[in-house]
C-alpha cells in the first residue's frame, strides 16, 4: 500500500510517471517526473531524493512519458489500481504534478510536457477535474520557455506550489544549498503569481536543534505581507519523511506549539495557511 511516507518514484515501474499518496493534496497524487537521473539545481538539506545531484535531467522521451501517463491513468480509471495499492480514505485522484527528483522546470522541454499533459488529460475527458500543478523552486523563471509552460498550467485551472523556505539569502544557502537573494526571490514570484494560480510552500524546521531565528522569520513574514494580494496562500509543513541527504542527522521537527505559533503569524498577515507540522 502507497502511503504518505511512501513516495518511491519508481511505484508504478516506470520511468516518468509515479503516484504517491499526497497529504497536501488530501488524496492520490500522479506524479510527473522530469528529472529521472535524480539531478536538481538546488540541493535541500530535507529532500528525500537518494543519491541526489547537481544538475539537469537528461532529454525527455516525450512520446515515452505519453505512453506511461495514458497507461497508468487507464488503469486508475478502469481497473483496480486504487483499491489494490491505496488505503481507502485515499482512494481519489486529486491531481496530476509536476515534481519528482529534480527541479521541473530545468528540463528544456518542459512547456510541451505540460501541452502533453494537458491533451491526455483532454482525451480521457479529465481536463477540468483533475489539478495540474508544478511544484518548483522558481529558478528558471527568466526562460521564456518555463513562463509559457506555467500560464499553460493557469489557462487550464491548474497552480504552483513556488518553494520559499528561508527568505534570506544565507537561509536560502543553508536550507536550499543555492544562492538566491530576497529581490530575486520576490521577482520570481511575482512573475508565477501573475501567470497561474500560485501558493508558497514553505518546509519549516530547526537544524542544529535551532529554530529559524528572529532574522529569518521577519524576513519570512515581510515577503509574504507585501505580496499576500498576489499568493493563493502558505502550505506551511514539516518533516514528514527522513532527508536522504548529508545532513539529515541535523535536521529535526519544530514543537508543534512553536510550529503553530509561526502560523498563526502567517495568518495575521491576511494570508491562508494550510498547516501539517
């Protein structure tokens, strides 16, 4: 059975597409995996990516991943996927999203990964039911390319989840092993609220037994104050599943009261926060 600690990308035996039991979501979620050779542009310290990397994945087999995507939402649609490989609170398709091992948005053909999804979703008469979403970093934001893939995803109900853990640069070095500051942090969201649907997802957690301090989280807060019209809201979680990565050993859930304590703030800006410590 598929669980919510449970998010192996190779489930389903195939390359592309895996289905993993989503928390946030509220249900099964079909993920679409760019990055098969487990390389990403950023390295957080939570990911649960095994044997994780710097950098991008390889060409896409977009008629491959065609094949894999209408495959295995036939047999969720026709057979008995759900209930052999589900538990059954869980037994929904909530949505079909862009994630997997590695930044999304890093592979060159992303826009027509989405096109494609959109037309398989189109063909079996679920376009309109069933969410696409992009869980992304928002690092590739100036590609032209990245920008008409995400307005694809708005023009056909879809969202983005955009990562903004730490909202300092040396918390985003820290956190996400990347070099962002807060204006291109700022800039790249701006520009995906303006282009879809967009929510902030933010993994909050303390790292040397050390909670974010004062510093970062008012640089947090700040961000997200001035721009709560643009945003959805906040998925604010926790560390549901083990890091793979070097440092997991420093990395350990907040108290759930101070955990709670930090949402609370983030609600008192206006904004909605969807919690799961």
């Amino acid at each position: 059975m598929l669980t919510i600690v449970d998010h192996r990308r190779d489930s389903a035996g195939l390359l592309y597409v895996y289905p993993v039991v989503s928390r946030r979501a509220g249900g099964v979620s079909v993920g679409i995996n760019l990055n098969p050779n487990a390389a990403c542009n950023w390295a957080c310290r939570y990911c649960q990516v095994p044997d994780l990397k710097r950098g991008g994945p390889p060409p896409l087999d977009l008629p491959r991943l065609e094949r894999e995507l209408r495959g295995f939402l036939g047999d969720v649609l026709n057979g008995d996927f759900l209930q052999r490989h589900v538990p059954e609170a869980s037994r929904r398709l909530v949505d079909i999203a862009f994630s997997g091992d590695g930044e999304p948005t890093t592979a060159a053909e992303f826009a027509e990964a989405v096109a494609l999804v959109e037309r398989v979703l189109a063909d079996l008469g679920l376009l309109g039911n069933l969410v696409v979403r992009l869980i992304t970093n928002g690092s590739q934001l100036r590609r032209p390319a990245v920008r008409e893939g995400i307005a694809r995803i708005g023009a056909c109900g879809g969202e983005v989840w955009f990562k903004l853990d730490r909202a300092t640069t040396q918390g985003v070095q820290l956190v996400n092993g990347a070099q962002r500051t807060p204006q291109q942090t700022r800039t790249a969201l701006l520009a995906c609220a303006g282009l879809a649907p967009t929510w902030v997802q933010t993994c909050w957690f303390a790292f040397d037994g050390e909670a974010p301090g004062a510093e970062e989280e008012g640089a947090y807060l700040a961000l997200i104050g001035e721009l709560r019209e643009k945003i959805r809201g906040v998925h604010l979680y926790g560390l549901a599943r083990p890091s793979q990565q070097p440092e997991a050993e420093r990395l350990s859930p907040l108290a759930l009261e101070d955990f709670a304590r930090f949402a609370r703030q983030i609600e008192a800006l206006g904004v909605r926060v969807v919690m799961n410590p």
